[in-house]
C-alpha cells in the first residue's frame, strides 16, 4: 500500500491531479486538490504516481 497526501500550502489548484486521478484526487470549493483515498495499491496506485509526476508544484506526497 503506498499512502498518499497534499500539501495544502504548496497546491494552487492546476486541477491535474483529479483529472488524471479522478478515484484519488477531488477538488475543493476553492479548486484545490483533497485525497479521496489515503491508501493506494493497483490501478489507484498508478494513478496517483501519474498525478504525482505532473503535479507543477510538487504537492502530492506518496510514501511506500
């Protein structure tokens, strides 16, 4: 399982990672990212490393 978090200081609300990720990520009334699930493995797994690697900001965290 790898465990996955957004630093809400470091988003700005690009929206990639709930448009690559749509069952990881979800977006707040402000458009900022929010974690939908904290623990990943799988199909969800590889969705969050895709929205991690195109995150502008580095703000999505996953940990192994």
């Amino acid at each position: 399982m790898t465990e996955v978090s957004v630093d809400p200081d470091r988003c700005t609300g690009h929206g990639r990672c709930y448009t690559l990720a749509p069952d990881v990520f979800d977006a707040d009334e402000m458009g900022h990212s929010v974690v939908l699930v904290g623990e990943v493995s799988g199909g969800l797994e590889a969705q969050a490393v895709t929205a991690e690697q195109n995150c502008p900001e580095g703000a999505i965290s996953l940990i192994r």
